[in-house]
C-alpha cells in the first residue's frame, strides 16, 4: 500500500512539474513573440520610412539607422532650419508631416525623442547664449510641430539638446561641422511600463 502511495505521489509530482515547465514554456514563447511583434513594429516603421524620405536620404540629408536606443531618423538641421533660427522652415513641413504619419500609424505604442545637435562654432550674433539653448530650442521647435500640427500624442514626446558635445564627425572642416549641425528622432522600441510603487 505504501509503494502505491509513493508512485501514486510521484506520478502527481512529476505531472505538476511537466505542467510548470509547459506553462513556463508557454510563457516564454509569449514574451519572445510580443517582443518580436515590437521589433517588427519599428522594422515597417524603417520600411515606410525609407520609402517616404527616398529624396532625402538619397541626398544625403537624412539617415535611418538601427540602434540598441530604437530606430534613429537623423536630419541635417539645415533641413529644417536657417543658420542660428529655431523656426522650422515652410519646405521642411511635409518631411515632419512623412514622420508623424509613421509615429500615428506604424508605431502608435512607441515614445519619441526629439534630439538637438549643434557644431562647436559659438554663438556670435544670433541671440541664444550658447549652443544649449539653441539645440534645446530647435528639438522643441519640432516637438510642438508634431503636437501642434500633426497630431502626435504629447505624452509619447520628449525633447533634449546636447549642443556641441555629441558630435558625429569632427569638427574641424565644415563638411564635419555640417554633420553635427543635426536633428535626430528616436523612435523607441516600445512603452516603458510605469513602476509601481
């Protein structure tokens, strides 16, 4: 009777272990395929991209680059703006308007962060007190473009300048200076989750 009872047990005992394993194995599928569904997500979102900003790409004036961060939409500022303004230019509008339709369609789960970049040349006559304020004044500019105009939801936007300090080429010739003279949009892979207290 007692070896019954033991292989009775036993029998139980591996069942709910097998069952545990398969639950946590169903888990873990899950996970993997949401966190495919996300890297997917930002994948159209490149695609759609590379389509609608083929002439600026083309030119050279815009790069779409995969990173650890998410997906990275990076503008000449000249694109977007006059040497030391914060006003974004009236031809610049439909490039913003091609990238918010991406953020409202294709990524609609995903913060965006809107990064400011200036060259190492001080400010002389336009006004800001340093490349702070102007990098900072430009990532804004475009903040509110989106907001204002094309309908992002402004609880998935940030805004940040990094004035001269993180530069992508350097800047001792003007070609270099060009390159970090930039906007650049992060699209981010996917909401943070709020931490709860």
């Amino acid at each position: 009777m007692k070896n019954l009872a033991k292989l009775v047990c036993t029998g139980f005992l591996i069942m709910f272990i097998s069952g545990c394993q398969t639950l946590e194995k169903a888990r873990m599928a899950d996970s993997l395929e949401q966190e495919n569904k996300k890297l997917t997500d930002l994948e159209k979102a490149k695609s759609e991209l590379a389509l609608s900003l083929e002439q600026e790409l083309g030119d050279y004036k815009a790069k779409l680059k995969m990173t650890e961060r998410g997906l990275v939409i990076t503008f000449l500022a000249e694109i977007f703006f006059d040497s030391g303004k914060d006003v974004i230019k009236e031809n610049a509008k439909p490039i913003l308007d091609k990238v918010a339709k991406v953020l409202n369609e294709s990524v609609v789960d995903s913060y965006v962060a809107v990064e400011g970049y200036t060259d190492n040349d001080p400010i002389k006559y336009s006004g800001w007190r340093s490349n702070w304020e102007l990098s900072s004044a430009r990532s804004l500019a475009v903040l509110h473009y989106f907001i204002d105009f094309a309908k992002v939801a402004p609880q998935r936007l940030s805004a940040v300048g990094y004035s001269e300090y993180r530069p992508v080429a350097a800047n001792t010739d003007p070609d270099g200076k060009r390159q970090n003279r930039r906007v650049e949009i992060v699209i981010l892979p996917s909401k943070m989750e709020k931490v709860k207290n």
